[in-house]
C-alpha cells in the first residue's frame, strides 16, 4: 500500500468506533492527533480492504458502516465499529482510543460530527447498516434465522464485501466450516430480492438455496454454492460448454413462468416493450451521440439511431410473427455472477433480470474474453451446448433466426438497461457517454448483419 496518494488509489481518513460509540481510535503517535490514514485501490471492493487493513495493523475485527466524500482535508471518511471487547485494548504503533472531542482541532472535524451523527441515526444518510450496533442485531435474528441446531461464529470469522447505509454483502462461516452469505439491497431496488427469491424457489438448481428473508432489511440467507468463476480455482474448474448448457436450459424452463416472474419484478423486455423503450430513450441517446468531440471512433450520427430505429421494429414484427417464445435473461451474466462448484454452475445477483428474447444472453456469455476463446472454432462449440437445449422447443430455422438477432438484441437490452441512468444527470459522465456510444456502435454493426442476412430495414 503506497504512503503517498495516487491515481490507482483513493485516500481515506478512517473513523473506527469502540464502545457505546464514544470512543476513536487515532494515530497519537505524533502531535496533535489524527484519523488514521489509510489508501484504497479503486475499483476494489473498499470495506473488504478496511476489514483488512484493521486487522493486519491492529487485530481488530470491524464492520464497516458507511463512507463519505472528500473532506475539506482532502480526505474521504470511512466510519467502520470495532467488534468485541477492544474498548481496553493496547496498540504498539502508536494508536489509542481517544475521545472524539480529541479531534476538534482536525479540519475534517465537521465531517467527524456528522458520521457519529449518522452512526446515530439521526441524518438524512442514515440506515439500518450505518447505524452504529447494527451486527449485534443482525447476530440475534441470525440465530433465530438458522434455528438453534447450527450454532454460528459469526462474530469472530466474516467477511463483509460491500457497505452502505442501506445494503451490505456479508459472507458468515459456521462453526462446521460452512459458508452463508447475507445480501440486503438499498429499498430503490427491493424488486431484486423478490426476483431472487421467486428464482430460487421455481430453479433451485440454478440458484443457491434461500434460508430467509428480512423483509424491514430487504435482504435475505442463502447458502454458500461456490466459487465465483473469475477466481483462479474456479477459472480452472470452469467448463464453458457445461455453462451454456446450464443457462439455456434455465432459460427453456423459464418460458412458462414469464408472467409470474414480471410480476416478481423481472424486467419487461418482450419485444413490444423493448421496442418501446428504446425508441423513448432517443433524445438522450441523441444528446450523447452528439456529444462526442473526437472524429475517432467513428462518430455516431443522428440518422445512424434511427436506422437503428427501424431496424429494431422491424426485427421485433420478425419475432411477433415466427410466435418466438420470451424467457429469462439474467442481464448482468459476467463471471463473478458465476458460481462453480464440482461442475454445477449457480447464477446470483438477478438485479438486472429481464423476460425477453431468449438468446439475447448468448452473446455476453460466448464473447466474454473470461469464459470462451474468441476463435470461430469455440464459438461454434458453444453454439452448439446453448442450441441444443432449444431443440424441441424451436425449429432449427426458428434458432438460427434467434442466434442471428442476438447480438443485435443483446445490444439493445443493455441499452434499455440503462434507462433509470439516461434519465438523470449522469448519463452526462464521459465514461458513461463513451460506454453508451460503445453499445450504439455494436448495434450499428449488428444491424448491417441482420440487413444482409433478413433486409431488415427499408
């Protein structure tokens, strides 16, 4: 970890609670005291890394509880609760336990003020995991939630991998050495543990066993099912064609719930609805097309999103008239929304769970440089595993049409995706304009195929 700021490296001030939250620990190893300063990758998973920073420089197990912006310092501010009995505890590098009033000299003082307040409950920002005491809430519901023959040592061995005021991640070991995992969602996306649910209950070989809700959290307990895809074990347990077999078959099964899966709180993106979608989201589209300052990339014109347009109505009539079945498509299908255990392969995070053309999934999963070689002869192979479990319920001239549309499709669906962000100010970000003009592109390329193939557009 460098000492000094940089640009692969966030810099926070860390607030670490003890007691009934009326005591810090700061650095007295130097005159006047201060926060405690620690660096945090970007694009890492941030509480992960406090847990581990506190426990490698004091052996202190925590639990992170919210983080702030920049201070006035410079700084941003992590608030995290030291578990267990560390109030007494000593340190050799010249940490102790301060009263918080020890820092009124700190610029950052104001933003020391108001995190307690949080911690407190009592500002805007404040939920039900900034709330300082929230675990040992969380342990007695635990306990009730796995009834009293599985006694839990969740206190002394968990892993917390992400944080905000109002969801968390958290992965619980037993005490036989089994693993529970612990996901709660912000209230904005409540549907996404309902979906979960719902899935689990209709595939429970496809998603990893629910133990039971908190509802007042939005979260939910699974059972452990493995390990993500992109870790290194699971990279070499990985089977790619075993994969596309597991999904398409999930997502043959499907067809015949898609109305009670919209109704647990899937995406509608049947044809009729996508087509809709986009076409509504053309202004913005437009406003980001035309932002693009550079001559390369080729630069996206009005005209190009309206033969998009026509194209896309045109491939969706195509779809209405073959009487194409709908099914589910998780969205968001990359490798850490893997899990592999012993062959088997379990699909999580259904935040971005659509009912829509089917083999609009194909194509994230059969392009991804993690899960297939690019070369024409995977491809094939995988096309293959994923068709076959269509066999019985598409003729073969109904899945060529369906692999042909994907990636045009897929391109859309991701578009649509991002609705709720091009409605608001973000969709001004530079990097979310270059993502956007990324997928328009795709769809562009993808439409001059399906002209060639099906003169799709007049």
């Amino acid at each position: 970890m460098p000492g000094i700021p940089s640009p692969e490296y966030d810099a926070f001030r860390l607030l670490l609670l003890s007691g009934a939250d009326d005591a810090v620990l700061v650095d007295a190893s130097r005159e006047p005291i201060t926060l405690p300063r620690i660096f945090i990758p970007r694009w890492s998973r941030p509480s992960e890394h406090v847990q581990l920073f506190a426990l490698k420089r004091w052996g202190l197990r925590i639990i992170v509880l919210t983080f702030f912006g920049e201070e006035p310092g410079g700084d941003g501010l992590v608030v995290a609760e030291a578990l267990g009995d560390s109030a007494f505890q000593h340190f050799d590098d010249g940490s102790r336990w301060s009263p918080p009033e020890g820092l009124r000299h700190c610029e950052y003082w104001c933003g020391v003020k108001h995190a307690i307040d949080t911690v407190r409950g009592t500002t805007k920002e404040s939920g039900p995991f900034s709330r300082f005491g929230w675990t040992a809430v969380f342990h007695e519901w635990l306990k009730t939630a796995v009834g009293p023959d599985e006694p839990m040592a969740f206190r002394q061995e968990f892993r917390q991998l992400n944080a905000s005021p109002k969801s968390v991640l958290l992965r619980i070991r037993k005490r036989d050495g089994s693993l529970l995992w612990f996901k709660a969602c912000d209230p904005i996306f409540s549907k996404e543990r309902k979906v979960a649910c719902a899935l689990a209950a209709l595939f429970p070989e496809h998603l990893p066993s629910i133990i039971a809700e908190h509802e007042a959290w939005n979260g939910w307990l699974m059972r452990d099912a493995g390990l993500p895809l992109d870790s290194i074990r699971g990279m070499r347990e990985a089977n790619p064609v075993r994969l596309m077999q597991t999904v398409g078959a999930l997502q043959a099964k499907s067809i015949e719930y898609t109305a009670s899966l919209i109704d647990a709180g899937c995406i509608d993106l049947r044809s009729p609805h996508l087509y809709k979608c986009f076409r509504n989201l053309l202004p913005a589209l437009t406003e980001i097309v035309q932002a693009q300052i550079h001559q390369t990339p080729r630069r996206v014109r009005a005209s190009d999103l309206h033969r998009i347009v026509d194209v896309l109505e045109r491939t969706c009539q195509l779809l209405d008239e073959y009487g194409m079945p709908d099914g589910l498509v998780h969205g968001d299908l990359r490798p850490d929304n893997i899990l592999v255990s012993d062959e088997q392969f379990v699909l999580v995070d259904w935040a971005s769970a659509v009912i829509g053309p089917p083999f609009m999934a194909f194509e994230e999963i059969a392009m991804h440089p993690l899960l297939s070689s690019s070369s024409r002869a995977s491809v094939l192979k995988l096309k293959s595993a994923y068709g076959q479990q269509w066999r019985g319920i598409l003729s073969e001239k109904e899945i060529d049409l369906s692999f042909s549309i994907g990636p045009f499709m897929g391109s859309a669906m991701k578009i649509c995706l991002l609705e709720p962000l091009l409605k608001t100010s973000y969709r001004l970000k530079p990097q979310f304009e270059r993502h956007v003009r990324s997928l328009i592109r795709r769809l562009m390329s993808a439409s001059t195929a399906l002209n060639e193939k099906y003169r799709m557009s007049a």
